[in-house]
C-alpha cells in the first residue's frame, strides 16, 4: 500500500475550513431521537466526537447505529434533538453535512456496471472537486486506497468483496471530508482483507474524524480510540477501553502455572482473604497447580497481586496470564445491564 | 447546475452501459426499417388514401412499446434493486433532479431513436429515386409535425417508464407493467369509441370524447399540421403528473 505519499491537502483543508469553527469538536450529538412508525429507532442519544478520534458504534442488530450514522450525515431527519458538526447545526444548515462527512453506507452498495476510475471521477465531481483536478485528486485518492494499479479499470461488478469495500472508503475520502463514516466496512471480509482495511484506517488516522459502525468486535478495539455502544435506541456505554472496563467489566484474572502442594495454595488464600481464588487444574505426578486468582482491574491491585504472588516462597511460579475483559465481555455487560435496568423499571 | 449536467452525463453512461437498452434500440430500428419497407412495398403497389408519411408515424405505437420499457424498466427498478440508487441519494444533489436527469437521458435517447428512424424515408429517397418522383414520399411538413408529436408523446412515455420503474426493484417486472401502462394508453381512444357504442350516447363533456384520447387520430392531426393544443396540455400534465408520482414513490425508499 502506498501510505507514505500521504497528502497534506485534507490536514490543510481542514485547517483552513475549521477557522471560525470550533477546533475540537467535531461532532456534537444532543438528545437525538427517531422513530419508524411506532418502533424507537434513536431513543435521546447525546455524545461527542473530537476532531482526529476514530470513534466506533457498536450495538446488535436494530441497535439504531446506521440510523444515528445518516442522522448524522444529514439523510435522514431526527424527530428531536439537535446535531451539530464544527459548531454548526446540521438541521439550521442541511449543506454543511455534505461538505463535513463522506459516508460510505452499509453494503457499500455500488453500481456495478461503471467502472472504478470513472465511478470516483463521478463521485468526486458531484461532491465539488474542481474540475480542473478531478483526475489527479481521483488518482491520488486511488494510490491511498490501492485502487490504482489493480483496480481502476476494471468494473465495478468484477471486484472482489475487499476491493468493492476499498472504493467505499475511497468514495468517502473523495472530496477531503473532515468526518468519515463507514458503516460496516468490514462485513463479508476475509481476516487478510481485514487486515489491509485496518492498515488503511491507521493510515488515515490523524487527518480524519472516523465514525465507524461494525459488528466485529475485535475490529472496533483494535481501531477505535473510543467506543459508543447503542442498545434498543440508546446509547449504553461511552469511552475508551480501559474506561468501558472499569465501568462494565472492571475484574482481571491471573492465571497461574504453580509448583507446589496444596496447602501452599491454601495458606496464600488465607494471607490475602480479599482476591478471589479458582482452581482450575492440578497434576498430581509433576507436583503442579494451576489457579485463577481474580482482582480489580487497577493498577494498585495489579501491583499488589504481583508483588505477592513473587514474594510468596512456598511455591514456584512456572507460568503466569493475565486475562483481562474483551469488548465483547464489555458489550454483553452493557448491553445486559441495559437489559436489566429496562426490565425493573418495565 | 454543474452538477446536474455531471449527473446527466454519468446517467447518459449507464444507459450506453446498458445492454437491454442496446437490444431495445436495435429491436426499435428494425421493427421501424421493417415497417417502412412493407409500407413503401405497399404504397408502390396499390395506391393509398393516406400519406405513406402518416401511415408511418401512425405504426409508431408498436416499436414504442419495445423501446420505452427497455429505456427505462433498468434506470431505477435495477438500482432499487441492487441498493446502489441508495449510493446516488447520499450525493449533495436533490431527489427531484436525479428523476429529471434520468428523464431528460432516457427522453434525448428516445428522440435520437426516431431521429436515427427517420433516416429511412431518407435512405429510400437516395436508394430509390424514382419511386420519390411519382409520388410524394415524405412531405418534410407532414414528417415535422409527425416528429413533433412523436417528441410530446414520448416525454408522457417516459414518464410513465420512470414511474413504473420506481415502483419496483424488478426492471423485468416493471418493464412489463410499463408495457401494459403503455398499450392501455394506445387502446384507451378505441376503448372507449366502443363503450360509447355499447352505451348509444356519447360520455358528455368534450374531454372525454374517444378522439380526444385517440392517440392515432393525434398523430393524424399533427402530420396534417392541426395543432390541439388541448392535447399539448394533456401529454405535458401527464408528464408532470407521472414525474410527481416517481418522485413520491423513490422518495418512499429509504437510503
């Protein structure tokens, strides 16, 4: 891939377009709700992006993630509640969506029989590129996504899943947006075509706003520097990992490998009463234990388990792992908690 | 405006693209050919009350019925389909000007169509020299109007392609719908010239006179030169009544 040749032009764009605007902020979300009929797609969201995270949504299936997404990219009309990008009210100024967001929809639904070059070249002069630099802003657009060599030519139809996905992320990077929103950009995906799509995204890290919607779990924490999670229309966890497991998921287990007899093991859960203790497998002819111990996912009581598992002389430590909440524990844990507190008050 | 023209363009290219277009287009052009060669055939034989001319715009029912499902069956109902219609709305460009670019594509494609069709009369003038001596062979007066109502009545076809293309996410279904919308309209004139028959008296009020709707008699009045502009307004309504009724309807699928 060829993110070396990485323009400055969207870093200037973005410089020169946020003057007057606020710098930080670069979307504001405020008791946003949206309904389909009876059904509550967004129930009062409120929450903020800053200029340079990438974000992800998160939710299961009818969470009202893709719905949240075009509220925000304008498509649709929120019922209540107020939307700004940069300071300016997308509901008082409906153009400025258009000119702030690329978007690439869930599907990433193409016209097949176009092929890449002249689809972009569309794209990027519908969206107001001059016409004058179409086709190097286009060629540029197509180096960073890998597009160029392997795929201008051919149409559409023809492309593989990823490189369909590419001219996606493409198409919203056409432009320069300061915000792009890609929902569900690595659906139907191969690890390997994963793996380019999150190279991409580190490549763009810091000259885009990224909201990103996904299902795939590992994906949003191995991308996102902060994490929204949607449940049933509401927006149930907000912040980066480390925040969302201490909230939802705040324990830490430390699995060990031991050398040594069962009363060693029973004095040490006697000497610190406050960790709870699992023992998980022993083998009896090679005089080992294996033992979950699980604490509070701190640093003070990180610090504290080590230097007494160390310090403890009536074993040897053989082994040791420390397992930590994933975001999928996080997710079912909010998502569960949401759930929960639904049901009392039901 | 630029970017309508943009949007035009790039709709001008997926019809090229299109192969169901292109086998319209040739089905058009042949069964056009044909019809002039069976009518010339005709009209050297045995002499004619009518203007071999009229006789000719008249039979433009049949290839219309090919070419105006095959234009626009696939201009929405294929994007509804496969969800890349969805891809054209989140575009800075309004709902109103994607229908009317679509429109004005299909409606030049049409007119190029006839355009390309009236070179026969043409192309047997300069084949046939003789048989355009003894007779008048396609008066430019009577082809004008002839092509003129061709032009009115087309921009109502198109309409109706665009609105039943919108309905579905099927171009093969709503091509046929297209189909059966369009020779409704044809047969409607003769409809109903019988039902008044059936019934003894005429309907009453003048605008639901059969010749009125009698498309054949339109285009009879129009290679003569007889203007009505009643019809005028009622191809132009109807183009505008179909158009707001597409719109409605690609309005009603979400992005």
């Amino acid at each position: 891939m060829h993110w070396a040749s990485l323009s400055e032009e969207p870093c200037q764009r973005r410089r020169s377009l946020q003057k007057g605007l606020s710098l930080s902020e670069a979307i504001r979300v405020e008791s946003l709700s949206k309904r389909y009929g009876k059904l509550i797609a967004v129930d009062g969201i409120s929450f903020s992006v800053q200029a340079g995270e990438v974000v992800g949504f998160l939710g299961p299936n009818g969470a009202g993630k893709s719905t949240t997404l075009k509220i925000l990219a304008g498509l649709l009309e929120a019922e209540a509640g107020r939307v700004a990008l940069f300071g300016q009210s997308v509901a008082e100024n409906p153009r400025i969506a258009s000119a702030h967001i690329g978007l690439m929809l869930e599907n990433n639904p193409l016209p097949g029989k176009l092929r890449v070059g002249e689809y972009l070249r569309f794209r990027a002069r519908m969206k107001g590129v001059a016409s004058e630099s179409v086709y190097q802003h286009v060629e540029k657009i197509m180096r960073y996504c890998d597009l160029y060599h392997k795929a201008r030519h051919r149409r559409i139809t023809s492309l593989s899943k990823g490189f369909r996905q590419r001219v996606g992320v493409a198409e919203a990077l056409l432009g320069s947006p300061q915000i792009v929103i890609l929902d569900e950009p690595t659906i139907g995906l191969d690890p390997h075509q994963v793996l380019l799509f999150r190279q991409l995204i580190e490549a763009f890290r810091s000259h885009y706003t990224f909201v990103i919607s996904s299902h795939i779990l590992s994906e949003i924490e191995a991308i996102c520097d902060r994490i929204l999670i949607l449940h049933q229309g509401r927006l149930v966890a907000d912040g980066n990992i480390v925040q969302l497991r201490r909230e939802f998921a705040p324990e830490a287990t430390l699995v060990l490998q031991l050398s040594g007899d069962a009363r060693s093991l029973q004095a040490f859960e006697q000497r610190y009463p406050q960790w709870n203790y699992r023992r998980l497998k022993a083998d009896l002819l090679a005089d080992t234990q294996q033992m979950a111990i699980d604490f509070k996912d701190c640093l003070e009581e990180r610090r504290a388990v080590w230097e007494a598992i160390f310090s403890y002389r009536d074993w040897k430590v053989l082994g040791l792992e420390e397992k930590r909440a994933t975001l999928e524990d996080i997710f079912l844990a909010a998502t569960r908690r949401h759930w929960d507190e639904k049901s009392l008050k039901g | 405006m630029k970017r309508f023209c943009f949007l035009c363009a790039n709709e001008a290219r997926l019809l090229g693209y299109s192969s169901v277009s292109h086998i319209g287009a040739a089905a058009f052009l042949f069964a056009m050919g044909f019809l002039f060669l069976f009518l010339l055939e005709e009209y050297t034989r045995f002499a004619q009350s009518e203007l071999l001319a009229i006789a000719f715009f008249k039979a433009f029912w049949i290839p219309s019925l090919l070419i105006i499902p095959a234009i626009t069956a696939s201009l929405f109902a294929e994007r509804l389909g496969d969800r890349s219609f969805a891809s054209l709305r989140i575009l800075p460009i309004r709902l109103s000007s994607i229908l009317l670019g679509d429109w004005l594509v299909a409606y030049a494609y049409y007119l190029s169509l006839w355009a390309i069709a009236m070179l026969f009369p043409w192309m047997a003038q300069v084949l046939f020299p003789e048989i355009g001596r003894s007779m008048p062979f396609f008066p430019l007066s009577c082809a004008l109007g002839g092509y003129a109502f061709i032009a009115l009545s087309g921009s109502f076809f198109i309409a109706i392609g665009l609105f039943c293309s919108s309905l579905l996410r099927s171009s093969l279904v709503s091509g046929v719908l297209s189909f059966a919308f369009l020779l409704a309209h044809f047969l409607s004139g003769e409809g109903l010239r019988q039902l008044e028959a059936l019934r003894g008296k005429s309907f009453g009020p003048p605008f639901l006179s059969p010749d009125f709707y009698n498309v054949f008699l339109q285009m009879e009045d129009f290679c003569r030169g007889i203007i009505d502009t009643r019809v005028i307004a009622f191809y132009l309504a109807g183009t505008l009544f179909f158009l707001f009724l597409a719109h409605l309807m690609l309005d009603r699928h979400s992005v």
